[in-house]
C-alpha cells in the first residue's frame, strides 16, 4: 500500500486552490531574471509564500527541467533533534498542482548504507522545509514525469560521509539539488538581536552578517563557513543542508561554480521591537 503525504501546510503558508497557487507561482516566475542557465543545484527559502515566494522564484528560473529526471531536496529539521540525515516516510507527496513519487530505488539504496534515519509519519507531515518546495518544483517540471529524493537533514558531525555518498548522485547530470533555507531570524522572538551602529539601520547589519555568510558559501569552503556560524552565531536556519551541499561538492570529483543572485528581508527592522526573517537565492553551476 502506497503512503502519501498530504500537502499538510497548504491553506495556510501558500494557497491549496490550483488556479491561484499556479497564477501566483508563475507571475513570481515570470518577474525574476535568469542571470545564467544550466543550475545543478539552488538555494532557496521555505518560509510562507507570501514572504519567501518572490525570492524563490530567482532560484526556479534558473532550472532547466529538461535536463533532469531526480530531484534530490535537503531540508532541515524544525520541530525535533535529529543527528545526521533522515529519509522519507511516504512513497508519494502530494501538492496542490500534482503528485510527485518518491524515487524508492534510490531512496532504498541510500538506506542500505547505513547512514540514514527514517521519519515517522507525523515527523514528515510537521516538516515545513521540504514541502515549501513542492509546489515550485511541481511547476517548473510542468506534467514531465521526475522522482523525488526528499532528505532532512539535522545535525552533521560526519558530513563527509554524507558527501561522498551524494557526491555519486551529484556528478549525474540528469539529478538536480534543491536546498531549503531561509537565512537570518532576528529578533527578540528568535533570542537573536546583534546589531552593529557602524552599518547603519538594524536591517542593513542584518544585510552585511547575511551576505557575508553568502560570499563564504559562493567560495565553497566548509572550512570557513562553520567558522562563520561559530562567530556571528547568525540563524541561518538551512545551515546544516547548505554544509550537506559544500560537503557534496568538496567531495566530487568535477568542479562547480555558486553564486548568490537575490537576497530579501521579510520587513527593514530598525527597533529592537521588530523582527524579521531574510531570504536569499542562490544557484550552482558547472
């Protein structure tokens, strides 16, 4: 008997009536500007569309759907501790706009190696961060028949294991790489509140502790980017797939190339009162 996952956050963090969520992602679509094409893998935000939406349609424009047929999604664990990564529990997910089957092949051969978990029903049903990107992936591959691997990702204390076993599916050319995250949660509510006067507004401190999180992703070194989060303690929520993705690429045996091509903060806080969440899309190519 085949398990489905519901699209459990639809209704409330992006439209459940087809025609509106279709309109709306392909208007978003249709704003954003593709700087380059060929994207192997992207960055993008998973928080409710209305915020996040705009930004990540600059990450989907850049997908060439014709050039794959799997689609490997790294999440990361929002609503309980998980130590390394774990695997889906569903053999379908659904969306608004379509189903997409889980690719149990190759979800099967990742579980062989051991190093994988397995979600419960209701763990998978709670995650945001991958179903955020349903919808997006469901339209830009149209009706083309593609397979998903969906993996959250939590804490990493051997994530060149996990690199050298995604590295094999990264170097395929016909497997895409999606990443979700958001990138700094400031605020009171969030118990995260640095502020540097030297760089104007709160917001733009905000800007300057993001984007120079986003040049040390753009240089692909791990080293240096888990030296940044131990120093700015910066909340980027994604840390852990984004460190999953430079693990991949350090560990493949071809060269790729990152980039940042949008950044956006849900409000321009400038009170210690306010918060806000940012979002960046970001893109890698060969």
């Amino acid at each position: 008997m085949e398990e489905r996952r519901e699209a459990s956050h639809a209704g409330s963090w992006y439209s459940d009536v087809p025609s509106e969520l279709n309109t709306q992602l392909s208007s978003w679509i249709e704003q954003a500007r593709a700087t380059e094409v060929g994207a192997k893998a992207i960055i993008a935000p998973h928080a409710g569309y209305s915020y996040s939406g705009p930004t990540a349609a600059w990450s989907y424009v850049h997908v060439d759907p014709s050039k794959f047929s799997k689609v490997f999604l790294f999440g990361p664990s929002h609503h309980f501790y998980l130590s390394g990564c774990a695997l889906p529990y569903s053999s379908i997910y659904n969306t608004p706009l379509g189903d997409i089957p889980i690719d149990q092949p190759t979800v099967n051969s990742l579980r062989s190696t051991g190093l994988f978990k397995s979600l419960n029903k209701s763990q998978e049903s709670a995650e945001h961060s991958l179903e955020l990107h349903l919808p997006y992936i469901r339209k830009v591959f149209h009706q083309k028949p593609i397979t998903l691997i969906p993996i959250l990702v939590g804490q990493l204390e051997n994530e060149e294991d996990y690199g050298r076993v995604f590295s094999q599916y990264f170097q395929d050319p016909e497997n895409l790489f999606i990443i979700s995250s958001d990138f700094c949660h400031w605020g009171r509510r969030f118990s995260f509140t640095p502020y540097d006067p030297s760089c104007g507004e709160i917001w733009e401190s905000i800007e300057r502790m993001d984007k120079e999180g986003m040049h040390i992703i753009e240089t692909q070194d791990l080293v240096s980017f888990k030296s940044y989060l131990s120093r700015t303690k910066n909340t980027i929520c994604g840390r852990n797939p984004i460190i999953l993705l430079l693990s991949t690429i350090k560990c493949s045996s071809q060269s790729f190339r990152t980039k940042f091509v949008k950044y956006e903060q849900s409000s321009k806080v400038r009170g210690q009162s306010e918060s806000s969440v940012s979002y960046g899309a970001g893109l890698t190519t060969c």
